[in-house]
C-alpha cells in the first residue's frame, strides 16, 4: 500500500508562503517550478521480498516504467522492525526541497496481518533517505498498549498548525480498525503526542487506508470502508476534525473489492486521477475525475511493466526525474527486431553484456537489432552491424553524458521453438501432410485463463509455421468457455481418408473436437466426455488429457488426471468412451498431472509431471509397464527431466514426445519457464512458459537416459516424404 502526497502545483521553490492553501492542504509558494513528471511508489505483493519500496516513473501520469529492474530502492531489513515494509506516503516539504515518508512495518509471511510498528523516513533527494521506528504500544503504552495492528499511514502539512500531521489506522481488542492522527516532532523522528482519532463512521464499520486531498476549499478522505469493500468518501472543512460521509455508496467504479486509493493532480490540467488496488484480482484501476466527487474508468489508456501493490503517484520536476533515471534507471537497450526472439534477450547489468537469440535463417552479417532506450536516452551505432566475428560495442547516451557500453553478441538458439508464451505441448506427426504439428496452450494470461488453442506446423522440428487458431472456446464450445488448457491429438486413417480427435481441458472438464485437417478447424462434440470422477477419488481436477493407440491390441485409449492417473478404453467412434473400463492407475505420491503415454520395442512408458507448475521443481518422470493399463513399474531412478540452474532453465515438466516416423530418432517436447526472466516472476512463471525440445535417449535395456535441457535444441530432422 505505497501511497505518494501530492502537491496542487507541484513543486515549490519556497522563497516565502502566502497565507492561501494549495491541493492537499500544502501553502501555495509565491514562485513555483513545473512539474513535468510522476513517481509512483509501490511494493508487489506479500511474499518473502515482496514488501519493499519500489520506485517507477512517467512523463503523462498514464504510462509508467519500472525503476531499478521492479527491485527494491530501500532495504526494508535495514529500516523495519519486521523486515517487510508497505504502504509508504511520500510528502514534499514546505521548504519545496525536503521529502518525508512513512510506511508500515510489516512483514506478512511471519506476522500475517498484525503489526505494531511504522517507519518515519526523510530525504532531501528523494535517493538517500533516514529512518526512525515508531512502535505504537510500546510508545504509547497506557493509550495504546493493546493494538494489534497498525496499517497504512500517510502525511500531510497542517497550515494552521505549521506542522506536520500524519494519520493511519489501528485496531485493539474486538474494535474495528479506525482512522487516527498525530503531529510529527520537528525533526520528523516521533510523535509530539499521543494519537488521537480522526475519523468516526457513522456506522462504525472498520475503516482503513485514508487518503486526503484539498481542493475547492474542503478536505476530501478517501477511505476503504471493510464493511462494503470499496472506497467511501468524507468530507470536511477542517483538517483534524468533522468529516461526514459524503455518500453511503462506493465511490470507486469497481464491483470488487478494492483497497489503498491513491489521489494525484495531473500536471498542468484539471483532472484528477484516483487509483486503487484491486487486490482480489491482482491488478490495478485507474479513474478520472475533475471535481473528486464521480468519477471513471480509463484502465484502457493506462499501462505499467510492473503489478503493483497499493501505490500512490506524486508530481516531480524534471531535475528530480532525471536524478531519479541516474540512480536506478535501467537504460539498457531494448531489441525491436523481428529476427530476434525478443522474449528471450539476456542482459547481464553487471558486465553489460547482452545475447540477442536470433533466428536460424538470420543473416548475422548485417543484422539490425533497432534498439530502443527509455527515459529519452539514445544507443549507437544505428543501422545494420556484422556479428559473425564477435560482440559489436553500443554506446548508450543520456543527454550529453555516456550512461553506459554494452557488449551485443548473438547465439542461434532454438529453444523455444515457437515464440511467444505456451505450454503443454502434444505433438503428432501427420502422415496425411508429411509434417509434425505441435499443440500447446496458449499461455502468458493471469490465473491460466487463455480461451483459445494454436497450433503450430514443421518440417524438421526446427522452423515452424503459426496456423493460427484451431479451437476457440467462446466461439466452438457451448459447454465452456474458460480455462483451455493442455490438448493432444491422434490421427486416424478411416474410409480412405483421415481425421483428427482433439481432446481438450475446458473448465476442468475434458471435452473432444474434430476434424479432417490437423490444423483444423475442430467441431466440438458438444458436450464434455469427462466431467466426472473416477469411483473412489475425492480430489484433483479432470484435465490433462492424453490420447493413446496401442499397436499391439489396436485399441484407443484416454488417460487423464491431477492428483490422480485415470485411464479407458475410447469407443470406436473416438469421442466416447467405454465406462465399464475405467481404472486408477496412479503411479506413486510423485504424481501431479500432465501424463504422457507412448511404445518403445514393446515396453509402455508413462510420463508425469511432478510437483507445480510454478515451482522451479517442476519437472518430469516414468514408470514403465507391459500393457497401456499397467500395472506400472517404477525405476529407481526414474527422473526424465529437470531443471539445469546453471543455464538459467528452470520447471521443465508437462511433456509428450515424438519418434520421427521409420527411425528410432526420439524427442521429447515440453515447457518451461520463460528464459531468462521467468525465475525472477514468482507464481507468475507458473503462466509464463515457453515450448522447447530436446533428445531422449534410451540405454540398452530400454530406460530413459536423463534429459539435460538446453538452449540450443534439436538440429533439423530429414524432411520425410508423405
């Protein structure tokens, strides 16, 4: 919950103060500056590292940039009590030139959601900052001595006091949480009193996370009411005392629940910006207003390459933008070429070397990689460079001063073999067309919720061909339209002619399509072929299909399951199956989801993803069996696949494979974390994967040989005739 105090004009060269009061109760100076610039203050979220002040920047107060690569700018553990720190409330002094800030002192994953503690802090720069700790019971034992939490404080200047007073929310015993205030000492490091409340509800519903912006002659707070979840507004003509609720309604535009509003003036207009956290839904809304009374949604002009956390933004001048970009700004350069994989660009800050993965057909001669700088910085040379001898030297200039060198060499990698963010992939080979055809889920949505399947089309396993969509559930699918997730496919030669039986996970149901081409398009059957449990199981979801033809028998069989491994016969029309032959046949405690079934010399190997998809751990392995129902046989070492820190590759799981028809040639296809940002994306890799293939190799006794994973992939496979 960062929260920034905003000046009505900004900032101010204090030569003297009128009598007059500006936006946010701060006296208006007889000479001012203009601000042409934002920083937002933020922190991400509650994981270990995630309570850390974070700094981005904007020159429109719509578009903002990260500062310092979304890391910290202050080291909580060396400035809290807890090690966590949030909600922080950035000021810009009287004298135009001071800044002060205060924070929570909180660390979630140790205390959950009580706390005892705030942080006041002071700077003169906005770069280098002091701090004092303020435990509240400890301070104020007789008043205060039985709080439990202490949340979200904020400041703002008191012309009539000509202090500085700052308000935040506490809770005791069975009391809900209210708004209180206390005046700062001179030197910004503790209270000259006691606190005392500020704000009484009218319906004495527990209230947090204040906000108050002057304007017109009134002190308007904005405050999250815990009773309706949504933001309540309170107004007054005084600054300490009398707020009455303005309207018993939310004042947000959102339907959720939402939390730590944050109020800014854009420079050199009218209109006000109120933002908020949505905290449900992990993201952010942004709402316009010019009198703080209604107000609406403009999230589609607004956009951030962070995901912010209670966040507050405040108007600065150029000098302190730039101040700003010179100690955390990231002005290294960004590749816009379309020949290279951009996803994947590796940039090592330390020794400002950067690999650019370009594509297998790309002249290296005289590749251009149209480099980008933000923040108004410029990169040289311009134009096409010759890489085949080595690193080429760009130069990147900040005004007239060099900002930094940078190394840019290329490799040609291919891994990932498609561009973009999938995971899950089946594979087939079509003996219809003579081409491999590869199978993901669309990924790179919050929460795993693509709606829609691509597939994807080869010669040699190597270069690869976008066949654009093949299923849309919104579209194609009457019974669901969510949550598409983990296809495979199987090719039948019926009547002289072939079809294709897709089977698909929709809302954790299992449904099938079909179709005469394998890029489709797929025709639903209607209606889900699983959407029930196996008898006797009581957990997991039904999702993960995977679709098997044994040689030997001729028969057709479905496996599915997380948390459990089920499998039976399908019918001879391919989109049903025979009940009657359903059976559990879940390998061991390893076992999470995404099985793979495929024969070798007579032996069956089942594959299996074990442990989260966005766990680093993630990753693959087998069990071998005489017959497609089992029983399964479980080596000691049975590991197909993992992680190889050493190269950056991390939670390679959900796979499938593919023997290049006539040959015991073998690869094996699966995803991973997206390279090389993903480790550092916490849960969110779980849905920013990428599809790469590697060799899998047998030893003479028919057992998997360890997979290491790579960068560099599969060379190309003989194109093979129809």
């Amino acid at each position: 919950m960062y929260h920034v105090i905003r000046q009505g004009f900004c900032c101010l060269l204090f030569a003297s103060v009128v009598a007059s009061i500006g936006n946010c109760g701060q006296p208006v100076a007889q000479s001012e500056r203009d601000c042409s610039a934002y920083l937002f203050a933020y922190f991400i979220g509650n994981g270990p590292g995630e309570e850390q002040i974070r700094f981005a920047l904007s020159d429109d107060g719509y578009h903002f940039e990260a500062l310092n690569n979304n890391d910290a700018v202050i080291d909580s553990s060396e400035i809290s009590t807890s090690g966590g720190v949030r909600d922080p409330h950035v000021l810009r002094g009287v004298d135009g030139e001071t800044f002060y800030m205060v924070v929570t002192d909180l660390h979630v994953p140790t205390m959950g959601w009580k706390n005892f503690a705030m942080v006041l802090m002071k700077s003169s720069d906005l770069v280098h900052w002091t701090s004092t700790k303020i435990n509240i019971p400890e301070t104020f034992p007789d008043r205060f001595g039985n709080v439990y939490r202490v949340w979200a404080p904020q400041t703002i200047y008191d012309p009539a006091e000509e202090k500085y007073m700052v308000y935040f929310s506490m809770k005791e015993g069975n009391d809900p949480d209210k708004i209180y205030y206390a005046y700062a000492n001179e030197d910004f490091t503790g209270f000259e009193s006691a606190p005392e409340q500020l704000y009484f509800s009218p319906t004495n519903s527990a209230c947090i996370d204040a906000d108050i912006v002057f304007k017109d002659g009134k002190y308007s707070m904005f405050y999250k009411s815990e009773s309706g979840g949504g933001i309540r507004l309170a107004v007054s003509d005084r600054l300490t005392n009398g707020y009455q609720l303005h309207t018993s309604d939310r004042v947000d535009c959102s339907r959720d629940a939402v939390e730590g509003s944050g109020i800014f003036k854009l420079n050199d207009s009218d209109q006000y910006i109120l933002m908020y956290d949505v905290y449900t839904k992990g993201k952010y809304q942004f709402t316009t207003s010019s009198d703080l009374r209604s107000f609406e949604v403009i999230d589609s002009e607004v956009s951030m390459d962070f995901h912010p956390r209670h966040g507050t933004v405040m108007p600065i001048t150029g000098e302190e933008r730039e101040r700003l970009l010179r100690q955390w700004g990231d002005l290294s350069p960004v590749c816009e070429s379309e020949h290279v994989n951009r996803l994947n660009v590796v940039v090592d800050h330390e020794t400002g070397a950067i690999e650019l993965p370009v594509k297998p057909d790309v002249d290296v001669t005289s590749l251009d990689p149209q480099f980008t700088v933000a923040h108004d910085a410029d990169v040289l040379p311009k134009g096409p460079q010759d890489f085949s001898n080595g690193a080429v030297e760009y130069t990147v200039w900040f005004g007239k001063e060099r900002a930094g060198t940078f190394d840019v060499s290329v490799v040609v990698n291919h891994n990932p073999v498609i561009p973009g963010y999938f995971a899950d992939p089946d594979i087939l080979y079509s003996h219809q067309l003579g081409r491999f055809f590869l199978y993901p889920t669309s990924d790179g949505f919050d929460g795993w919720s693509g709606t829609y399947f691509n597939t994807f089309s080869s010669t040699n396993l190597v270069d690869w061909v976008d066949e654009r969509c093949v299923l849309d559930l919104k579209k194609d699918v009457e019974w669901a339209d969510r949550h598409a997730w983990a296809p495979c496919i199987i090719e039948k030669k019926k009547d002289g002619g072939y079809l294709y039986y897709y089977y698909f996970t929709a809302a954790q149901k299992i449904g099938v399509a079909v179709a005469s081409h394998p890029s489709g398009p797929f025709v639903d059957s209607g209606r889900p072929l699983i959407d029930f449990k196996p008898s006797g199981i009581n957990r997991g979801q039904e999702i993960d299909p995977d679709v098997f033809h044994d040689p030997l028998s001729g028969k057709d069989y479905l496996y599915w399951g997380n948390g459990y491994l089920a499998v039976a016969e399908l019918n001879e029309d391919m989109i049903s199956i025979d009940r009657s032959t359903i059976e559990t046949i879940t390998p061991d405690g390893t076992f999470r989801e995404g099985v793979h079934v495929f024969v070798r010399n007579g032996t069956y190997y089942f594959l299996w993803s074990e442990n989260d998809t966005r766990d680093a751990d993630y990753r693959v392995r087998y069990a071998t069996a005489k017959s497609p129902t089992g029983p399964l046989e479980i080596a000691d070492d049975n590991l197909v696949i993992a992680k190889s820190p050493d190269v950056g590759i991390f939670a390679t799981g959900h796979c499938s494979t593919i023997q290049v028809p006539g040959t015991d040639q073998w690869y094996i296809v699966y995803h991973r974390f997206t390279y090389p940002k993903g480790i550092e994306m916490g849960a969110a890799a779980g849905y920013h994967r990428e599809v790469c293939i590697d060799p899998i190799q047998f030893d003479d006794r028919g057992r998997i040989v360890r997979v290491v994973p790579t960068h560099r992939g599969v060379s190309s496979v003989v194109p093979l005739a129809k």
